[in-house]
C-alpha cells in the first residue's frame, strides 16, 4: 500500500500495519521526516509534479494518504492510467475544495453555516449584512489546515485587506473564498467513521474537540453530556456524507453544536484524523487500522470504546528542547499513560506528539492527560484547566 506524505498520521498508520502483515511504501517531503523514520521502503520526492508522482504510484497496489494536498488533477491522471487511489478523487476533492464541499453538502440538504462564495470585499459586505452584520469568517476554497487559512473579518476594509494578500501569494482557488457566519456554538465536535469499497461502515463515538489557536489541543472520547438524539444525528449524517460522496477510508465530519441545540457541518477530511488518535488506545480497532481494512476492502473492526472515558491531549512544542527528558516524570507518574511522540523536532506550537488517558472519572482522566501534556511541553506543576 502507498502513502502519499509522511507526516505523523501516516507515521501511526505504520503501527496498524504491522500488525495486519501490510507492508507501506511512502512518497516522502524529505527523508527524515516523521513517517520516513520509521518506514523502510520510503522514496523522497515532490507530490505535486506529477511525473514524480506517477512514477511512485506504479509500484503500489492501491494509493491512499497522510494530507489532502495532492493536486486533483494529478489524481485523476493516476486512475486514468489505472491506479487505485482510495478515497477516489472525486470523493477526497470534497475535502480538498471548501466551496465543492459546501455545494455538494448544500445540494444534500446537509445543515452547514449559513455561506456564500465571494471575491470582493463588497461582496463580503453584502453577506454580512444577510446575517446580522460583521464578524463573518472568510476561508481560503483550498489549502488550508489548522487554522490556516481562516480569518474572522471584522469590517469590509479587512476583507479587502486579506483578499489583496490572498492575490498576492497566488492560489489554486481562482480567487474565491467562503465566506460563512460565526456561528454562535457551544462546542466542536467530530463524527468519524470508516466505509469500506463494500459499503460497510464503522461509526464512532461522538467526540468533543477543544481548539487553540485553530489547533486541536484535546479531545474528549465520547463527548460529555451530548444529547444521544443529537450523537445518534451526528453519526447519521457522517454515515450519509461517507455514502453519498462514495468515500473509502476514514471520513472525519468536524461540526458545531450551536448554542441553540443544533448541529452544523463545518468540515470535512478524508484520512485518519487528530479527533480520532484517541481511538489508538481507547477503542477496540482504531482508526488506523480500520483505514487499513477500509482501503484494502477488508472487513471493518469493532470502534467500541474500551474504556468509559478516553481523553487525547497534543503535546504542542514549548519550552522543553528534548521530549524523553519527560518521560521519568510521567511514567511513574501514571503508568496507565499512553505517550506517542512524533520523530518530529520541537518548534514553539508543533504538534510533536499525544498523550491518552482513559477511565471512569472523567475529571481524573482529563487531568492526567493535560499533567502529561503540560509536563512535556515544559512544564512544572499541575497543567491548568485551559489547556
């Protein structure tokens, strides 16, 4: 099996693989990267030109991914000459392409933040005063992550201010951005679930995700005190996204529970996903190796939470320059704590590694893996409760 990129979500799909006998071969950004440290067969080279791209793929028997990033066209240039790509591209575009997903979510009567596609700062303007007035948040159509490419705009003049920038560093999206309400939620929250070839799909629990900075800093395994009719909505409409898009592997749906008891699709990723990492430790399959199964149309595992709670907290670069002088400290700390660090070097808001804790007590388990985190990023005492 091929993966493209070699980031830490393909670097943990290495751990699924080797217990299901599946050997990877990786198109890598550079050879010490995070998934390239740990997987033999890896060739270095740039995804986005496509005869470095189709040259790899030739040796695989199926193709599937660490990011999105990989040009469209370039993916379906591969299945044109026969490969099998998995998500089908045009299944990932919906996860590469904010404006064709909302279309597409839109068309499906699929509940979304009130939107628009625009490409002036008047037209901005014009949205705005459709919901209530400035702030509205603007996206990029493609490229971002992790708070990438996402800007709350305050007045017309900021929404002039970014799109002249947007022009000036150039783009695949033709200039058009999403622009979309802010909406007024309660909290984040992810339905992910896997869909095999066959149409068989595993569903999660509902998680909570609490975000930093745009960066995913926690996430609670299932979510605390979520209406089970919302849940149970919240896992139908991944499952019907998942159908209807005809996506094989990992679907994770991140959404808004408004402050009014509904629930909004805000995003879409076709891979295994940070909301899921708990899963590694806290469910009966996790989610890597249930994109292994999916992609390989084999029979997808039980997701079935193995404990009441699991809470995964990111270990963000801070102050500590090397991650194992944490460990004495934490592992006699708590040695039920699961610690995965990433290979990566620490630099001030990476992520660098996680941390998962699982229990009964939820407020027990939530501290010990913020304690965890905190003490690897630098830390010296108790991690406080906004983590």
């Amino acid at each position: 099996m091929g993966v493209v990129g070699a980031g830490q979500l393909a670097r943990m799909l290495q751990q699924a693989a080797i217990g299901l006998g599946v050997p990877l071969r990786l198109l890598a950004e550079a050879a010490d990267s995070s998934a390239a440290q740990v997987i033999v067969d890896t060739t270095v080279g740039d995804y986005t030109e496509l005869d470095v791209l189709a040259t790899w793929a030739k040796g695989n028997t199926v193709v599937t991914f660490d990011h999105e990033h990989v040009p469209t066209a370039h993916l379906q240039a591969l299945v044109a000459d026969g490969v099998t790509v998995r998500p089908a591209p045009h299944a990932l575009v919906h996860a590469q392409d904010k404006a064709v997903m909302r279309r597409r979510l839109s068309s499906l009567s699929i509940a979304c933040p009130r939107h628009a596609f625009v490409t002036t700062a008047a037209e901005v303007a014009a949205f705005a005063a459709t919901v209530g007035g400035f702030p509205v948040v603007m996206k990029r159509t493609r490229g971002g992550y992790d708070g990438k490419g996402v800007f709350v705009v305050r007045d017309e003049a900021e929404a002039a201010r970014l799109l002249m920038e947007a022009a000036d560093h150039g783009g695949n999206d033709n200039g058009q951005h999403l622009v979309e309400e802010r909406v007024a939620f309660r909290r984040e929250l992810s339905a992910l679930v896997a869909r095999a070839p066959s149409g068989q799909v595993a569903a999660y629990p509902v998680v909570e995700s609490r975000q930093r900075g745009g960066v995913c800093v926690e996430v609670t395994a299932p979510a605390a005190e979520l209406d089970p009719a919302l849940a149970v909505g919240a896992q139908q409409t991944a499952m019907r996204i998942a159908a209807e898009l005809d996506v094989t592997g990992v679907l994770a749906v991140e959404l808004f529970e408004t402050t009014d008891g509904r629930v909004l699709v805000n995003e879409l990723a076709m891979r295994p996903h940070n909301t899921g990492h708990w899963s590694i430790d806290g469910a009966v399959t996790s989610q890597f190796e249930n994109h292994l199964r999916a992609v390989l149309d084999l029979p997808l595992g039980d997701p079935t939470p193995r404990a009441r709670w699991s809470v995964m907290v990111n270990i963000l670069g801070g102050s500590a320059p090397t991650l194992f002088d944490g460990y004495p400290h934490v592992q006699a700390r708590d040695p039920r704590l699961r610690v995965h660090l990433y290979g990566k070097p620490v630099k001030p808001g990476r992520k660098v590694g996680h941390v998962t804790a699982y229990g009964d007590d939820l407020a027990d388990v939530r501290r010990r893996a913020r304690h965890a985190a905190a003490w690897f990023e630098g830390g010296d005492d108790e991690a406080d409760e906004e983590h």
